[in-house]
C-alpha cells in the first residue's frame, strides 16, 4: 500500500452515513442490527476490519455479526461476499421503495389474502408485503405466527397501525424464541392477561394513551425478571412528575440495582437519597463549586466518605475546613477526609477538636518563628519541623523558643534552629540552663555542619514513622 492512516488519524476519522439509511432503514431494523452496519462502515475503511474486530468493538460474536448482515443483506444494502472468512460489502443506499426483492407469489399467496381480510380498508403497497415477507424468512416466523402478531398488533392500535410496528413486535417476539403459532399465542395471551395491571399503571402515571406491546413487555420484566409486585410499581409511577413509561422503567432499574423492592424499602431509600442531595449540594456550595448531575459526586465521594462513618456535620467541618485551607475541590476534600479517618477522627466533634489544638500549635510555631526573626505565615514544612522537635526529639518549649533566640538573624532562621536543637539531642541537653553552658563556638561549628534546607530535612524525616524514632 502506498499510504495509509496513522492509528491516531484512522480513530478520529468521519464516517458518513447515508440519510437514506438513518430515515428509512434505521428506525425499523433491530438496535443490534443498526449498531453492527455503522460499527462495520466504520472499520470499512481501515486496515484491521476483520470480523473479530468487529466482534470485539460490540461485545458480541461473529455468529451475531453475520446474522445482522444477513438482515442487511435481505435489506439490499449489503452483499455477503463470503462467510469464511466473513466478508461483506456495502452497496449503494436506494430507497424501499427501489427495493423489491422477488418472492414467490404461490408460496405467500394465502398469508396476502388472510392479511387482507384482516385489514380490508387498507392498501397493501408492494414495498410493505416484502418487508413481511423478509422478516418471516430473516427470522424464521411461520405465516400463521405472524397473522397472529399482526391480529394482536391491530387490536391494540387499531387499523392504522405502521407495519414498521409490526415488524418490530414480530423481531421482538422472534428474539424470545417464539416464531410458531403456539410460542407467539402464548407469549401474546400472556401480555394480554395484564391489560388491567397496565391500565391502572397509565392511571398511576396520569398517561392517556393505551398500553401496547412494548408496555406489556415492560410489565413482564418488571415482575418476572425484576421481582416487583404492581402495588410497587403503582407506588412509583405516582411518585414520577414526567417521563412515562420509560422514566419508570429507568426508575425500577435503579431500585432493582440497589436491591429496594417493596414500598417500605423504596421510601426509606428516596429519603436517604434525599438527604444524600441535600448534603452534597451543601458541600459543592461551601467549597464553592457548582455540579449540576450529583450523582456522580455522590457515588464517587459522599457515599465512600460516609461509609468511613462520617456524620454529615463531620462532612460539613471538613468541607470548611477545606475551603479556609484554600482546598476548593472534591478530590482535595477527599484527601482530607483520608487524613482524618486515619487519625480516627470521624465526629463532628472530634474534628473540631483536632482543627482547634492544630489552630494552637500554630500559635506556637508562629510564636518561635517570631523569636526567629521570621514574620511570614506557617507553612507544613514548619510543622513538619515543630512535630519532630516535640513529639520525635521531646524537646522542652523553653528550650526551643531560646534556640530560636540563636537562630534570629541568620539565612536560614528554621534550618539553622533546627541544627542547633539537634546538637542539644546529641549531648542530651534538656534544659535552658544547660544550653548556656554549651560553648558558643561549639553550637557555631556544629550549625555550619548540620544546616540543611526544609525540604532536605522533610526528606529526611518525612518517611519516618514516630515510633522509629
């Protein structure tokens, strides 16, 4: 080849689809049937478009990959060229109405005439016939099972319903399994038996239309599959402002996945979820941030922090905490709340405490900083310092603050303070006292020798846990 796409350029290169294809073919043909065409246009043009590939992409097989393009075959708008290896190839868009496949007239001459009748106000063109004909033999429905979709169809939408939706009851349906006479009734009757159940759940929803095919295989899952009784159901398509049969569904899915069933169960998990809300949008204003999905904060952030056992006003501290910190997103948050659920600090309380006593040692270091001759604010590093000199060294205040005294003037006021307390800890002084008897020229000569910046000394000790020291 004498050239071809980079890896890069072939990801982010556009495909075109023919709007023929999006307005005539598209809104009939089955989800999985569209997804592989246009996956498969996609791959056309590059240089690994093998069937597996494909497979890959949808998460499927190549079983499933050549029966797509079967339908699509049917359909003209593609030719199989080999099944193995798998090869297809994309044909020309023309309209329906161009595309008339020849079928034998004896062989559905009965099925046109019971159609017919069944509908005899109506005008059968001959673009509509083949897209029957090509569904029965794509999914291998018998003629009477498909009369007896149609039969169902009309009764639910009376005789003006699209064949389209025909034809797309009849693939769901063969999708089950049933393509006989006796699956197809079966399955039909037992939608049919929940015509009730649906109506009072249209009422529930404050929906005027009638219940179809597709509502009464929602129900079907809702109850079979899911486990909901239709009080339940009823329950939460009152509780539903908009949305319709859909938002219901998306709703149920949501309890089914939290494992909420009955309406006790579903009202204490909307309170929770409630209060999930209102705490999440308090912490998005305090650390001044503006999210208008909360879910993924919440899944992300506020349900791990509360599972630490954190109470809200414990969030809410730490939240502030944040903010005066100059902390101003989650992920800062969310390091902050590690830190506090490693100390052990999970109340409201506890916290305030801590921020206190943290409030007073800065005190303190700002108070031997002063005495250093340093003006500026404290910084972690100082900390870093301070904790290391009391908790780590046991060094006495006074002692500090007159090392500080030492340390006023010099370059580097806290590295040079912290090279004199460590002369102290190596001869063991404890005292102010003993520090004056200390030979200046010796405090001198080990100072030169041990000054280190903070962020040598950080390095240092910084990895050190208290009791290694």
């Amino acid at each position: 080849m004498f050239a071809k796409l980079s890896g890069e350029k072939d990801r982010f290169r556009n495909v075109e689809l023919d709007n023929l294809f999006i307005t005539e073919y598209m809104p009939f043909a089955p989800e999985n049937y569209v997804k592989t065409y246009i996956a498969g246009l996609s791959l056309s043009g590059s240089t690994d478009n093998s069937a597996d590939r494909l497979a890959a992409i949808l998460g499927t097989d190549k079983a499933d990959i050549m029966e797509a393009y079967a339908y699509w075959c049917e359909q003209g708008i593609v030719r199989i060229v080999s099944t193995d290896p798998p090869e297809v190839e994309y044909l020309v868009v023309k309209p329906l109405s161009e595309q008339i496949k020849k079928f034998s007239k004896t062989k559905y001459a009965s099925f046109n005439d019971q159609l017919s009748a069944m509908l005899p106000h109506r005008t059968f063109l001959p673009s509509e016939y083949n897209e029957y004909y090509s569904v029965m033999e794509i999914m291998h429905i018998d003629v009477d099972a498909m009369l007896a979709i149609i039969a169902y169809c009309v009764r639910l939408k009376g005789e003006s319903v699209a064949y389209q939706h025909i034809l797309a009851v009849a693939r769901n349906l063969a999708h089950q399994g049933a393509t006989s006479f006796e699956r197809v009734n079966e399955k039909l009757n037992e939608l049919s038996l929940y015509q009730g159940e649906l109506a009072a759940i249209f009422k529930a929803l404050g929906s005027r239309r009638q219940p179809d095919h597709n509502d009464g295989q929602l129900y079907v899952k809702w109850t079979k599959s899911l486990g909901f009784s239709l009080e339940t159901i009823i329950f939460v398509a009152k509780n539903l402002k908009k949305g319709g049969m859909e938002r219901l569904d998306a709703k149920l899915a949501k309890y089914y996945e939290n494992h909420v069933f009955t309406i006790g169960e579903i009202s204490a998990y909307d309170a929770s979820r409630d209060k999930l809300y209102t705490l999440t949008k308090e912490i998005n204003r305090i650390l001044g941030i503006y999210i208008e999905q909360l879910d993924y904060t919440i899944e992300t952030y506020v349900n791990k922090w509360l599972s630490y056992g954190f109470d809200e006003n414990a969030l809410i501290t730490i939240a502030k905490s944040c903010y005066a910190r100059d902390i101003r997103t989650l992920s800062g948050m969310d390091d902050a709340v590690k830190k506090f659920y490693k100390e052990g600090l999970l109340s409201d309380e506890a916290i305030n405490g801590f921020i206190s006593k943290a409030v007073s040692i800065d005190e303190d270091i700002k108070r031997i900083m002063g005495l250093a001759g340093l003006s500026r604010a404290v910084t972690s590093w100082d900390r870093d310092y301070y904790r290391t000199w009391t908790y780590s060294w046991q060094m006495p205040i006074p002692l500090i603050e007159y090392a500080a005294t030492l340390s006023n003037g010099k370059g580097n006021a806290m590295a040079y303070l912290n090279s004199i307390l460590a002369s102290y800890r190596e001869r063991s002084i404890t005292t102010v006292e003993d520090a004056r008897k200390m030979p200046s020229s010796t405090s001198e000569k080990k100072s030169t020798v041990t000054v280190k910046s903070a962020e040598e000394i950080n390095a240092i000790f910084g990895h050190l846990n208290p009791e290694d020291i």
